[in-house]
C-alpha cells in the first residue's frame, strides 16, 4: 500500500460512510469493467467542478486497487449485483494521480513531470524491491518491467488531468510538453488495463498534433453511455426529496436542466446543499466568482451580448461545438465561446437539436448578476420592470401591457440587432421575466391545431391563471386573440383547469406623415378551461 500507488480506500469509504447524502453510482464501475485491456481501455471524462470528478476517482481506486480490501464496502452497493464484480474487486495494481498535487509543487511542467516521476518510482520500488529495474530511474521501463515479471496490470486514474491548461493558458509548449508525457505514459502500453481521466476541459486539440487520440472522450457536449452518472439524475432527486420532505418540483426548477442525450441531470453538489439546508439558493455558483463567466459573456465581439440577451430570456441558441479546441484561450467565435460555458456548466448542450440553454434557475441567477452592469442596462430595465408588467396583464390592463412591451422592445431592438417577430418574442420573454417563479414557460408550445407562441402553466400550489400569449405582426390584436381560440391553443394547457388569460400583441410598423410609426397594441380576455 502507498500513497499514489495502490492506495487505500478511505476517501470513498468516507464518503459511503461518513457522508449524510451519498448517491449510489457504482454503475460506472460495470461500464469500466467491460473495458478493462481492450481497445477502449482509455476514458477521458469531463464535467464542470462540483459535479463529483473526484468522488468517481475515488471510487475506482477503492475498487481496483490491490491495496485496500473493500469487499465490505462494495458488497452493498449496486455494483455487487452484477457477475463480474468479484472478478475485478482489488485486483489490480492502481496508480490513483491528483495532479493538481504535482502541479503545485513545480515550477515548470518539467519539475511536476520530474518529480510525478520520481514520487512514483518510490511507491513502486517500496512494493516491487525484488524486480532489478530501479537503477534505470524511468517511469515507463520500470512499468513495463514490473509488468512483465509480476503478470499484474495497473488501472491509471489522473483526476484533475487539464489543470496544466488553467496554470498555462497561453503556454503552447508547455501544454504540449505535459500531452507528450501523458501520450508516452499510457498509449499502447501493455501494462495499462485502464486509464481513467477526469477533469473540466475534453482533451485540448492541436490540428496535426493528437498526442492522446487513444482517448475515447466523455464530456458536456456528448457523455455517451456515462450520462447518468455525470450528476443525479430525475429518479435519484425525486427519491431524495421523499426522504427529506422536500419539494420536488421546486428542487427540478433549481437545479435540473442538463440535457445529457435523453438523461435530465441535476447539479450534484446544489441538490445536496439544498437537501441539507432545508432550502433553495444558489449553492454550486457560490463555490466560484461570478467573474469566472462574466469575462465570456462581456466580451464584445461575436455578436455575444444579443445571443446571451436571448439565452437569458429563455430561448435555446444554435451552437457548434466541434470547432472548440478544448481550452479556454482559444475563442474564435461565439460557438467556441458557448461551447466553453457548456463545459464549465453555465449552459446545456442539445445533442440532437446542436442548440444551448441556461439550464436552470441557479445558473439563470447567475447570468443576472453578469449583466447587471456593462451595457445591458435595457435588458436589466426589462427584467426589473416584470413583476408590474405580470400584474398589469393577470389585471386585464391592456394599455399599460402595450406601453411596457413597446418600451421594452424599443430599448432592446439594439442590443439584439434586429426587429420582427422573433426579437419581438425575445423582449416578451424578457419582460415577462419574473414569471419564472411561478410558472413554466414554453416558447411555440403544441396544443389543439398549432403551436402557441408563449403558454404560462402555473407551478403546483400556485394559485394564479395560466396565459396563452400569441404574437403577431402589422395584423391585429383581435386577430391573435381568435387564432388562440381557433386553433385552440389553450389544449396545450394539459392536466390543467382553471381561468385562462389570452394575451394577443400586435407589433405595428407603418408610415404616417412625420415618418415611420411603431406601435405595439394588447388584447386580454379570460376564459375557463374546464376539463383536467
């Protein structure tokens, strides 16, 4: 038993043990049971800080590892049920790396690859003494002929690999230096049975330069067959909120949102915090500076400032991520810079859609507290002024509706850079902003014979009116008012009965004789639906 080498199975018996939460993912272990020495030997899994990078290291070693007998431990954990499970238990040799340990203690990527070396040599000369390799002082020949004598393969787990690419943003060679390493360690060697990495960023690209293409990666953007286990997923939440008599659609507002290919993920480290705390807040955003995502949203170029302007107001934004180059310097566009923000969890990646969206109400508060500032002041006004536009359209009150919308439209037609009906539907959004509290709100909703262009379902336990908005352009708003009724929009509505408020906005542009007009007119009226 070591320290890097075969080490014990204390933390992730402490967080099985010793934590008041734990959340039971030994699924990964069957996944990685099922690569163990063949061609996809080599997992590069990313996910944003907090998301339990470390827990899923931990447990790995606690399981390979030669060094700790965890049979006990385990034997009550889901992984127990499958077949294989006492064929790979302590099995293995386990070389278990937190490189921000090394990184820590060097100066240079060359000391912390010096001195990686040299501490791992230690370990592995205390339990292998009797193989005569020592004196050649290489990490490489000692694993191969350690390897070679003792028939034992080792199981490579590096947790935070891509730190090097924090500590050296615009150090080329320096990045390039620490990949030849990593390529030289693990690639095509028959000592490695598994190599597991994890870290925030996917392996950082080159062009020509693939120093570790062995990898198969696992990230934000595409988790493959991991997803579940890249945060809790909806059964996992719901059974914790039965446990500790809390919420669960409160908790889904909060912290749900990531799209993982078909898997709804809820940020880890907040659902706990919440659980234990009895309460909502903005847990995984306090464990690191606004400014981490402010620097990227503020950046004025890219056409950013109308394409965060949309995100915030809950729109989903087309993104392509396949030209990012997996670092957090390199932003040649505003993909590339959405792309980072899905990496480091501000934003959720539609595989299938190739679209991008605040995932939830946490991350939302935190997009607020970037803009609040800096030029955004027409979308903050938007925002400040929702709570009265809200209560003027629940009132009836069709004049102060249309003042508040033009006004609304007219101060943010700028920031968005065009005027039609979608920007129009982006400053609705907008204006109607603190309408999340209490009701979900879905842009061109299904129901009846179309598609309504805004529909507001009331949350459980709130008592106020669903709304059915529909927008139209140099029409009528007596004309939008009919198509909801004609086209039944207000079926959207499933599972809910009570009064229903019709919204029609009518966005006039014309010509009068001093020059152009623009002119916004609401119609309301409310009626009941009646069947649940």
């Amino acid at each position: 038993m070591g320290i890097y080498l075969n080490p014990p199975s204390d933390e992730f018996y402490n967080a099985v043990k010793k934590s008041k939460i734990y959340v039971d993912k030994t699924g990964l272990l069957k996944f990685t049971n099922s690569v163990l020495c063949g061609e996809h030997k080599n997992i590069c899994v990313s996910r944003p800080r907090r998301f339990g990078k470390s827990m899923a290291a931990n447990m790995l070693a606690a399981y390979y590892s030669r060094g700790c007998e965890s049979k006990e431990l385990f034997d009550e954990l889901k992984i127990a049920e499958e077949q294989d499970y006492r064929e790979h238990l302590n099995k293995y040799n386990v070389i278990h790396i937190n490189m921000i340990d090394f990184l820590s203690r060097a100066a240079s990527v060359d000391d912390l690859i010096d001195y990686l070396q040299r501490r791992l040599l230690w370990d592995i000369k205390k339990e292998y003494l009797d193989v005569d390799c020592f004196d050649w002082n290489d990490l490489v020949d000692v694993l191969e002929t350690v390897y070679s004598e003792k028939k034992l393969p080792f199981v490579i787990i590096i947790d935070e690999w891509d730190c090097i690419f924090r500590k050296y943003p615009d150090n080329v060679e320096e990045q390039k230096k620490y990949l030849d390493f990593l390529r030289f360690f693990i690639k095509g060697k028959s000592y490695v049975a598994l190599a597991y990495m994890t870290g925030i960023l996917p392996i950082k690209k080159y062009g020509e330069h693939s120093a570790l293409n062995m990898f198969d990666e696992y990230s934000m953007t595409n988790q493959r067959e991991l997803a579940e286990f890249t945060g809790f997923t909806e059964e996992e939440v719901k059974e914790l909120c039965v446990q500790y008599d809390m919420p669960y659609e409160k908790m889904k507002q909060w912290y749900d949102g990531y799209e993982l290919k078909g898997v709804q993920i809820y940020n880890p480290r907040s659902v706990v915090m919440s659980l234990l705390g009895r309460d909502f807040d903005s847990y995984w955003t306090k464990t690191e500076t606004y400014e981490a995502l402010k620097k990227y949203i503020q950046l004025d170029m890219y056409n950013l400032k109308s394409l965060v302007t949309r995100l915030i107001a809950g729109e989903s934004v087309p993104v392509n991520p396949d030209k990012f180059q997996n670092d957090m310097t390199t932003l040649e566009s505003s993909d590339d810079v959405l792309t980072l923000l899905v990496h480091l969890g501000y934003l959720t990646y539609d595989f299938d859609n190739k679209k991008v969206a605040i995932p939830n109400q946490e991350v939302q508060k935190e997009f607020i507290n970037c803009i609040e500032d800096g030029g955004w002041e027409p979308v903050m006004d938007a925002i400040r002024s929702s709570d009265e536009l809200l209560s003027a359209t629940l009132q009836g009150d069709e004049e102060k509706v249309s003042s508040m919308i033009e006004q609304a439209h007219q101060e943010n037609t700028s920031i968005l850079k065009y005027n039609d009906e979608n920007a129009l539907a982006c400053v609705i959004s907008l204006a109607y902003y603190s309408a999340k509290k209490d009701y979900s709100i879905y842009r061109e909703l299904a129901g009846g014979k179309g598609y309504a262009d805004m529909v507001f379902v009331p949350r459980n336990n709130v008592n106020k009116p669903a709304i059915v908005v529909e927008l139209k352009w140099n029409k009528s708003v007596s004309a939008a008012i009919e198509q909801i009724k004609e086209k039944q929009y207000v079926q959207s509505l499933k599972g809910y009965s009570g009064e229903v408020v019709l919204v029609g906005i009518n966005y006039a542009v014309g010509k009068e004789d001093n020059g152009e007009f623009k002119k916004h007119k609401c119609g309301i009226e409310r009626i009941r639906k009646l069947e649940a």
